[in-house]
C-alpha cells in the first residue's frame, strides 16, 4: 500500500493509461504547463509533452466538442473542465451529440472520452463555481457518471473510465482534493456500476456520494456511541447503478437515508429514493429520508454557505427520525 491524495491518485489513473495507450491524451484550460486549476495534471505536461497535454482556449463548448470529434475518430481524451458549472456551455455537444452518436450510428463507432468535472461546495467559490450538477448528466441516456470519494476510488474509476468506450462524466469534488488515503501498489481499474460499503451496519443504510461519504461516516461514528449502527453505501458509480448492493443492505437494515449535496429538489437522490419505493418497498420499516442542499444558490459568505450544505449533524438527525 501507498498514501496519496486525491489529486494525485486522479493524475496516477491519467499517467497510467497515457503510458499504456498512445491516443490517451489531455485538453482544457490550463492543463499544460500550469498544471490545472487544481494542480491535478501538474507534471504530466513535463512528462508527455505539448502535443498530448493541451491547453485549450476559454470555451467549454470547444473542449467537449474537440472530444467528440477525437473520440469518434480513434483516439481516447480525457477533456477537463475548470468547474462542473461551466459543462452548461458544451451542454449541446454533450447532450446531443456525444451521449447520442453511438446509438445513432448503431454501435459502428465508439465514444471513448472522459469529461472531468470539478464540483461541489465549501471553498467560498460562490453560486457559479461551487453546483453539484450530477443528476443533470445521469438524467441523459449515453452517459455514464462516476463520482470517486477516496484516492483509491478516484484511481480506480479513472482507469476504468478511460477504457470504457462510452462516454463518461468523472465527477471530483473540490474538497476530496487534497484528502490522503491509501492505495494498493496495483490499482486495477474498478468496473462502472459497481458500489462499496464504506461501513457495515444493522439498523440503517445510509447511501452517500462525493464528498457526502466522510461526512457518513462521521455520524456514523457518532451514532454508534448511542448504540446505533450505520451501514454507508458508497455507490461510486451513479450510472450504471449498483443497485443490488443497495437493495442486499436494505433487506439488513430496513431503513434508508440518501445524502447528496446537490439541491434536494429534482436531485439524484430522489431517482434512488423512487428506485427503492418501486422495488422494494415491502423491507422499508421507516419513509426513505433524503438529505441535500438547500434550494438556493450557493452563497458566497462562509457561514451562509455552510448553513446551505449538509453535514454529519444532518445525517445524525435523518437517522435519528427514523430509528
């Protein structure tokens, strides 16, 4: 086992399959020689050089349109975008072309890209830097949406997103960044679809995505000194959805709490709420509870925007009323 960051687990997953694969590359803003908004692609433009870590122009809609037309075309990129709110502009290349192209074509082509997306709260990045647009991407047919917790998730799913030849969307929450974790010494690509229990429990399963999972299992913790025992589902993978894994740990518990960060309101949560009420209704012993952000824009101020997001108390009390 190694330790490593998020960061530098995401930049491991990307070197690994560059080295493996000559028509893996990198684009967007900043990525060459700057390293990336976030330091995540420093040193690869060192490494592999101009002509596959590129800088892009300030145009969301020409990085993902540039990945369409390389990915139709043989090679494997991997375009990131500064932040999850700027996918708003390439929405058209994304939605209505990329996540299509395939299908209409009748399978004669592949779509090998991965779009990375920096998202979510909590670094006083204001209403336009700081969404978590997750359920807009899964809501679309043709894409597949991964959202990594820990470094070796991170690692992991970057490997099997980059061999996927669909196109995936690599959710990465700005805070998980500069989280340490172990990794194994041989990281094998973690399949999409498959979910992890980040805790086992009796009583409640609580099914946590991004950021969302540290704060399980704080609570979790704390809940297990009042004699209350938290099982924390880690999905990994919002499409495809592990959806056995889920339903194994609600026949144990009986009770659900869904926590994402996202606005609760239209959020991914609810599709999983609903994907439990209409197949499984008959093991719940409590209504499912869904715990998300406040229907409002992300505020700037620290305490506004801390007031905005979940945490472990809220996690704590969504237990709490169902037991």
């Amino acid at each position: 086992m190694r330790t490593m960051t998020y960061a530098e687990a995401i930049r491991e997953g990307m070197r690994i399959k560059m080295n493996e694969d000559p028509n893996v590359l990198i684009f967007g803003e900043d990525v060459g020689a700057f390293g990336g908004c976030f330091g995540v692609t420093a040193g690869l433009f060192d490494e592999f050089g101009e002509k596959r870590v590129r800088d892009t122009p300030i145009s969301e809609g020409v990085i993902v349109g540039c990945a369409v037309g390389a990915a139709a075309t043989g090679l494997r990129p991997i375009a990131e975008l500064m932040f999850i709110d700027f996918l708003t502009v390439g929405m058209d290349q994304l939605v209505n072309q990329a996540a299509k192209m395939r299908y209409m074509f009748g399978g004669k082509i592949t779509l090998p890209m991965v779009v990375r997306l920096p998202g979510g709260a909590g670094v006083q990045a204001a209403a336009q830097h700081s969404q978590s647009l997750e359920a807009w991407i899964t809501h679309v047919p043709g894409l597949k949406v991964v959202y990594p917790s820990t470094p070796q998730d991170a690692l992991g799913l970057m490997l099997g997103a980059i061999e996927d030849d669909n196109p995936v969307m690599f959710v990465e929450h700005k805070l998980l960044y500069a989280v340490t974790g172990e990794v194994e010494d041989d990281v094998k690509p973690i399949p999409l679809g498959v979910a992890d229990i980040k805790r086992s429990g009796t009583d409640v399963t609580v099914i946590a995505t991004g950021k969302m999972v540290h704060d399980a299992l704080k609570a979790a913790e704390l809940l297990s000194k009042e004699g209350i025992e938290v099982e924390v589902i880690d999905p990994r993978s919002l499409y495809p959805l592990d959806k056995e894994t889920i339903f194994k740990s609600l026949q144990k518990t009986n009770r659900v709490v869904i926590v994402t960060e996202e606005n609760k309101r239209g959020g991914y949560g609810g599709e999983i709420s609903a994907l439990i009420s209409e197949n499984y209704f008959d093991y719940l012993d409590a209504p499912i509870i869904r715990v998300g952000a406040l229907d409002t824009p992300i505020p700037f101020s620290p305490t506004l925007e801390s007031y905005v997001i979940p945490n472990e108390k809220d996690i704590v009390n969504a237990v709490k009323e169902i037991i």
